[in-house]
C-alpha cells in the first residue's frame, strides 16, 4: 500500500517537463529501470539534482499505480498545478498595441482533459502566444481542471505552457473587445452567424483572440454577445445525420492554423 499525497504522473514526456516546472512539486518518484533505460536514467538523474525521491519498483507495482494507464515505466507522485489568474494581466499589459502580431486562446467549458490537452499541445506547436480557460471554481463556462489526464495528453507541455483562469470570461473579452481586438467565436457551420458587420477593420487588427467552446452546446449566448466575428469548418462531403461536428482539439487546432496564417 502506497499513501499518494498528490496527483499520478505518468509517462516520461510529462514527468520530464514537471521536474523542470518550479511550480510543481514531486514527492516522490518510481520508476522501472527495464523499461528504458536512456529515458529513465534521465529522470532519475535530473531527480537527484532537484533532490526529489526516487524508489526503483517493478512494471508491476507501476501497472497498479498507474490504474494500468500507460506509464512507459516511471511514475510520480505530484502536487496539482495551481494555475495563476489571467484577470489580472490584462490590465498588467495595458492592451498594447493591436497591431501587435498575436494570437490568444479562451477555452470555455472544454470539460474533456484529453482534449484539454491536446488543444495545448496544439496551441504551443503552431505559436499561439496565451491560452485561457475559464475558471472550474467560480465560472458557468468551466473548463477542465488541470490534471494528469491533461498533462499526460498534451505530452507534459502543460508544464512549460501553462494555460491561466478567467473568473469572469464575459467582462474579459469586452475589455478586448473594447481595445479593438478581433474576438471571434468558433461556431458550426449550420449556425446562425453574427452580424457581418464588424467594429474593427480586419485587414489591420493584428490581435486576435479565438474563443472555443465544447462539442455538445459549444459557445453560450452570453460569450457569442462579446464576439465581434465568427469562424467554422465547412466538412469536405454530405455528412451522415449522426455527424455534425469535428472533435474539439481537431477543430481548435485547425482554427488556430487557419488564423495564424493571419498574422
């Protein structure tokens, strides 16, 4: 029996990366020497410098730990990350200049962590500059949590690529909106879209904000209220009724490139 004071690591890209992160802390690690021996030598000796424990145990025992998640032979023990508010640098940075070339991210009610995941491991790839989430304490546009499953899905780049909280989304994108950033919704292509008539010149706003919701009811009214433009993925052949949608990471992460191409 094995007393866990955190959060179950797992894999050697996520647990890499967590001992790089100064706001993480690892209580303990275990690990399968067998299981590879470059890579997992590799933690433990980066381990070692951080003065963290190390325990050597059997694929076994990890199976068990791990609740048979693919592990790649080492596990940890891990505080939870405790994500810094967004609210807060918005006015930090005073809405410089909107010509500025930048792409940001607000995921709202994005429950699934695997796909919270793989929307960050996208976002960092193609050069998204900040992503937000709405706050899973005090928010109606919740988001997943930042936990294991995430960071396992996103190959530990939640570690490096922290995503920050929004308590109030709705206030958050009129102050941007209010500073002449493009804000635009992510909606289905069968959607009512918003008025084609935007308050900012889009061929000089360089500053853009995407706002994604889930796959279910996507954005609400309230957040599509504070949108100044739309945009959706048209699908490439008559769907079948049952299929109206992209998953939302494959949804996200094409958006992102799309506006990306932009800037």
């Amino acid at each position: 029996m094995v007393h866990v004071r955190g959060e179950i690591l797992v894999g050697y890209h996520s647990i890499r990366l967590a001992l790089e992160n100064p706001k993480r802390k690892i209580h303990r690690l275990y690990y399968n020497a067998g299981s590879d021996g470059g890579r997992i030598t590799e933690i433990i000796n980066l381990s070692k410098d951080q003065g963290v424990d190390s325990k050597p145990t059997t694929r076994g025992f990890l199976n068990q730990f791990a609740c048979s998640t693919l592990h790649r032979g080492v596990c940890a023990d891990a505080e939870p990350l405790s994500p810094e508010s967004g609210d807060r640098l918005i006015d930090e940075l005073n809405i410089e200049n909107i010509h500025a070339e930048r792409l940001w991210l607000l995921l709202c009610s994005v429950g699934d962590p695997f796909n919270l995941g793989a929307i960050i491991r996208s976002a960092y790839f193609l050069g998204v500059e900040r992503i937000f989430l709405c706050s899973p304490h005090d928010s109606d546009q919740a988001s997943s949590p930042l936990n294991a499953v995430a960071s396992r899905t996103s190959a530990g780049i939640v570690e490096i690529f922290t995503p920050k909280f929004i308590h109030r989304p709705e206030a958050f994108l009129e102050k941007l909106q209010d500073n002449g950033w493009q804000i635009i919704a992510a909606m289905p292509e069968n959607s009512q879209r918003l008025s084609e008539v935007s308050p900012i010149n889009r061929t000089v706003v360089k500053s853009k904000l995407l706002v994604v919701g889930n796959e279910g009811e996507g954005l609400s009214s309230s957040i599509i209220q504070k949108c100044n433009m739309f945009e959706s993925i048209a699908p490439g052949r008559t769907l079948h009724p049952c299929v109206d949608s992209l998953n939302v990471s494959v949804a996200t992460a094409l958006l992102m490139e799309r506006l990306l191409q932009t800037i």
